[in-house]
C-alpha cells in the first residue's frame, strides 16, 4: 500500500469520529493578498488541533493488531495530549497522560474532561525532557504502548488526512500549502502526500527553527534553548522519521517568523475575523506576507494548525503585538525633582499619545529621578514627532522597548 492509499484509507476510518474540518475561502486574507486564500480550519476539529488525527490513526493501528492492549501512555503539554485523551475515551482503553508540572491548569481540565474516566493525568517535572522520561520508564514498566507526538509513521500517516481533505474539498489542486512546523508531524505527512511538485511555505517560530537547522546540517539538530511562547511549534529538534521526508526541502521554503510579529496575526483574527487562534495556529496565515509578491493571483491553503488559547494570555498578546507594530514604547525618563517638571513633561504628549505606564525606579532621588513610562499611540510615526519634542525641551530618556533583558527586569 503506498503512502497515499494508506493516508486516504486512514482518513476514511476518522469519519466514524469526526467530521472533515471546513476549507473556507478568507475575503479579508485574499483582497489583502491579491489571491484566493483558503484556510483549512484545523482549530474547529473536535479537540480544537489537528493532533487527534495522528492519534487516531496509531491508537486503530496498534489496535488492530494488538486487540488487548489496553494501555497508552503519552506525554505532552498542550494539543497532543488532548488528541490522545479523546481517542482513549474513543477506543475504550486507559491513556496515562504526563504532563510537566508547570501545565497551565486550563490544558490539563481540558485534557480530563476529553478523556473522562479513561485517563489519567500525572504532573511531573519542572522540564518537558523530565516529564517524557517519566513517561517512557513508565511505559516500559508497564508495557504500554507509547504515543509520539510526532516522530511515528502511524501518527504522520494521520496527520495526512488533513491533506486528503484538502484535495477532496477543492475543484483543484492549490498553487501553494503553506504550514507551520513544530516537531514535523503535519509537515512531512502533507509533503509526503502531495510530493515534492507542490509548492510549499514550511513556517517556524523564530524561536525555535528545528527544521531550518535540520536542512542547513543535514539532519536533526537540537536547536535548545527554545522560546515557548508558540507552545505548539516550539520544539527543540524535529523528529528523525519526519526529517528523513523533509529532507528535500529547500531551506529557502521555510521562513522563519518573530513571536512577537504572531501576536499581531492573533490579534487581527480575533478582531476582524472572530476567529481564536493559538501562536501555532496562526503562523501559517502570518508568512503570507512573506510570499505575498509569489502569491500574488494564485491559490493559496492555509493550514490553521489549532484554535487552543488560554485568553489569560491575551493582555501578553495584545502587549507584543503593540510593541511590534511600533505603536507602543517603553521608556526610561530622566526627571528633574522640581515643581511643574511633571506637567512640562505632559505638555509634550501628542493628542494620540496615551500613557499607559508612569512609575517612578528611583523615589528617594534629589536632583533627578528615573521613571519607567510606557505609551501607546495611533501611529508608530506619532514616536518620532514625540522624541523631537523631548529633545527640544532637553529631557533625556532611553528607549528600552526592544532592550530585552531590561524588559525582563521592569516591563
């Protein structure tokens, strides 16, 4: 059976699950873009991902030819312990699930409640590599069968049911898929699907490239430390069997985007078009501006990997994506400790200048003091006008908006 007779056979068994997620045509995206953007809306599966799917397809494989083997076991922070949960409670067998101590309590409610009686969490490591550690002695201690989140052909088998939706949804095949890569499980699954003639945007968060740093060495690389924030991308070496089906692919086909720059993506569906996304989920609609000019007229899928956002997180999101854009700085002002220097300073502001930080960091000082002030404002080139001012009144300030590690210490 070839690759694609066994992700279309695997497709169809899902259909006794869940139904195919929609592939809908964005207005908004394609008259920015000047082409047919289509997103396929992986964030409306029934687990809000698409990592049910390679899930699914290991968990009926390892079934069909273990019928008594009863016990899974996986680890996983976010999505893919969800998709395991819900199969578990599916299929009828017991699913231990670990989980990293630092698990916001939302991802770990929403796992229990997917998987009802059939599963079992336990929270254990401060660190992903303690927590799968734990899951794999246990495992072996138990003889359970383990479930990877990626690095699986059963899984990456799955995860090409979203492709065999694509093509099945559409009158033809589309010019470009452009999708995020974490681990590389929908990557290599809809690349090997497809092949090597479609076009493809592969997308990574900047903050963990393991597929860029795979194709520059030649093979799996640990690109460790990585950033979290793209929880559902942000892994530190992508998986050998996914990279060994990815390993033709140009490096100039994967970009790279700032998580900082996601924000502004999250923020503009939520506002304009109503639709949740989480980091990952909205890294494949955020590279369209970096192939808008090879786009341009042509048709166009994008993979929207998943919908799961803890809205505790939407102030931090709404802060970067401010701080990207260029319509919110943060900066240090030297005072003077004189009456009306504070209302002198007031004066300056624009009328779109709002000031949405004032704290003083040096209270007990005599002459001048220091004071941490943020502003937020319409424009990003209202700034300019703004420090033109400050310096013909003679106020020293240092613009720390891009200054990392002074930000970890007063923003």
């Amino acid at each position: 059976m070839t690759f694609r007779q066994a992700a279309r056979k695997a497709e169809q068994a899902m259909r006794s699950v869940f139904p195919k997620t929609p592939l809908l045509r964005n207005d908004h995206l394609s008259q920015r873009f000047d082409a047919d953007i289509f997103l396929k809306r992986e964030d409306l599966s029934p687990v809000r991902s698409y990592k049910l799917r390679g899930a699914f397809n290991a968990m009926r494989k390892v079934l069909d030819h273990s019928p008594n083997q009863t016990l899974f076991v996986c680890a996983s922070a976010g999505n893919h312990a969800q998709g395991v949960a819900y199969m578990c409670r599916h299929f009828g067998v017991t699913g231990v699930i670990f989980m990293p101590v630092t698990t916001p309590q939302q991802k770990i409610l929403k796992t229990t409640m997917f998987g009802g009686d059939f599963v079992e969490v336990r929270l254990t490591g401060d660190y992903f590599d303690d927590t799968l550690a734990s899951a794999q002695e246990y495992c072996a201690r138990e003889k359970g069968h383990f479930l990877s989140p990626f690095d699986d052909d059963d899984v990456i088998e799955g995860q090409a049911s979203v492709a065999v939706e694509i093509e099945d949804q559409m009158e033809s095949l589309p010019d470009r898929i452009v999708l995020p890569v974490g681990g590389g499980g929908l990557a290599s699954g809809i690349y090997s699907y497809f092949g090597p003639e479609m076009q493809y945007t592969f997308v990574e968060p900047m903050g963990a490239p393991s597929l860029h740093a795979a194709l520059e060495a030649g093979r799996p690389v640990d690109v460790s430390p990585v950033n979290s924030f793209v929880d559902g991308a942000a892994v530190a070496q992508i998986g050998a069997r996914n990279f060994e089906r990815l390993k033709g692919v140009a490096p100039s086909d994967v970009v790279s985007i700032s998580e900082d720059r996601i924000c502004t993506t999250l923020i503009e569906m939520l506002n304009v078009e109503g639709i949740v996304l989480e980091p990952a989920g909205a890294l494949a609609i955020e590279a369209l501006a970096d192939v808008a000019e090879d786009i341009r007229g042509k048709c166009v899928v994008c993979v929207v990997s998943g919908g799961n956002f803890d809205f505790e997180r939407l102030p931090e999101v709404k802060e970067r994506a401010q701080r990207y854009s260029g319509v919110k700085k943060y900066f240090i002002l030297r005072l003077p400790q004189r009456p009306g220097a504070l209302k002198d300073f007031l004066a300056i502001l624009g009328p779109n200048d709002d000031i949405a930080r004032f704290e003083y960091l040096k209270k007990s000082a005599r002459n001048f003091g220091s004071v941490l002030i943020g502003i937020e404002t319409s424009a990003p080139e209202n700034f300019n006008a703004l420090f033109a001012r400050l310096d013909d009144a003679g106020f020293t300030y240092t613009d720390i908006t891009n200054d990392d590690t002074v930000a970890q210490f007063v923003l």
